[in-house]
C-alpha cells in the first residue's frame, strides 16, 4: 500500500465517529453517523471534499454477516492465509484477524478505503496487508477469499464471478456475505448462515434485515 496521506487520515477522523457495527459489536470502525456530514453528503459535498463515494464509512450489511460468521465460526480462516475483496472500512479484514488467520490482505481499489483500513485496524489492534492495486483475475495465494457486499453493481458482479469460480474450482474456499442483491441472484450460491442486520437508509434504498452469508453450491 502507498503510505497513507496524512490529510486523508484527518479527513476520516474528522467525519467519523469509532461504532461498532450492529451485528459485530467487539469490533469499533470509524464510520459515519447522522451528527456528521459525510453521512447525507451528496456527490457535489464528496466532491468538495475530494472523495468518492465513501463505501468505507459504513458497515455493510454483508460484511457484518461474514464478520458475525467468522468471529463464531474461527475454523474458517484460523491459520489459513485470507483475502477480504472490496474491504472497504476492513471490517472482515479485522474480523478475519481476530479469529485466527495466519495471513490477511484486504484488497479496495479506492485509496480513501486504504486510509480507513489504515485507521480502524490500529483501533482494533490486529494487523493486515492492505492492497489498493486490482485483484480481479489474479492468481493470489490465498486459501480463503472473503467477498463482502459486493454484488451491488452489474459491472463488478460481472469481473468477479468467472475469477471467483475458477479460484473456488482450483480448491480455494470462497464465503460471501451479501443480503441477496440482484446481481448475486443467478451464480449458483447456497446460504451457510443468516442474520439480521440494519443499514441506514441513506446508503441503501430499505433497511435490510436478511444478511446472509453465501458459499458456491456443490
Ligand atoms: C459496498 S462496499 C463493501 C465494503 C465492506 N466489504 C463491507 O461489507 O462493509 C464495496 C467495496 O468494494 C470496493 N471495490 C469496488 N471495486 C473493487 C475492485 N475492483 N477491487 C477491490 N475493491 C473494489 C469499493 O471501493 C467498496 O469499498
């Protein structure tokens, strides 16, 4: 990862508060609450600010379905080497360390994710690889692949799947947590645990209360 610009740090600690997810409550994230801007800031504000959407403020209710999974479930990924795609705020990231894993990497394309990563996982005091470069298609050694909530987008949804079926063919162990998006519908998954989770409805269209966590069908 490129070293973290110190205004972007500035930039998360000054729009966040340290919460912990609904589902996931032993992990604290800087993430965004109605007392602060960046929680109704629409595009013209995140420009203004210079930033994207910041996926990474919130905690998806996927990724605290995986989260929720893994913390119970630490056999998944204790001395194993793990990869949390689309790690956004590095909520799976972390939850992965705390159980066990040997080695995690958290892979997010967006820099600000990078910082937020940087941020919540001395918070949390684990420690992770954080990688900003894309991973689709590639061949990581990875042996388990962690994917939370992100199947929200076609384009994505699209690159990750062929990716994800052959590392799945090749022996990996894949593990979603998503709350049944469209574009997840049609990929041959089964659900291994369900959850209830809240989101806010300012990044999501409903509250979604039926988090699941997803494996390839045999
Ligand atoms: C909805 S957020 C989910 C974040 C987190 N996993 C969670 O469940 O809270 C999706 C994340 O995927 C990231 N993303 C999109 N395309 C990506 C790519 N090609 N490689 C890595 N991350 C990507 C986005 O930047 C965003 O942070």
């Amino acid at each position: 990862m490129d070293p973290v610009i110190p205004s972007d740090a500035m930039l998360i600690r000054e729009n966040t508060a340290a919460i912990a997810p609904r589902l996931v409550p032993e992990i604290e994230l800087h993430l965004a609450d109605e007392d602060r801007a960046l929680y109704r800031a629409g595009e013209d504000e995140l420009a203004a600010m210079g930033i994207g959407t910041p996926y990474w403020a919130f905690a998806w209710a996927g990724g605290q379905a995986l989260a929720r999974y893994i913390l119970d479930n630490p056999k998944a990924v204790s001395g194993r080497k793990v990869l949390d795609f689309g790690a956004g705020s590095g909520l799976v990231a972390i939850a992965a360390a705390k159980a066990g894993a040997f080695d995690v990497t958290a892979a997010d394309i967006d820099p600000m994710a990078a910082a937020a990563m940087d941020l919540n996982r001395a918070l949390n005091d684990v420690w992770f690889e954080i990688e900003t470069e894309d991973v689709i298609g590639g061949a990581g050694d990875w042996e388990v692949l962690l994917i939370g909530d992100v199947c929200y987008d076609k384009e994505i949804a699209d690159r990750i799947f062929p990716w994800l079926r052959r590392e799945h063919q090749a022996g990996r162990e894949i593990l979603f947590g998503d709350p049944g998006r469209f574009y997840l519908k049609n990929f041959g998954l089964e659900p291994v645990a369900s959850y209830h989770a809240e989101t806010t409805g300012i990044m999501e269209d409903t509250d979604l209360r039926n988090a699941r966590v997803w494996r390839f069908a045999h």
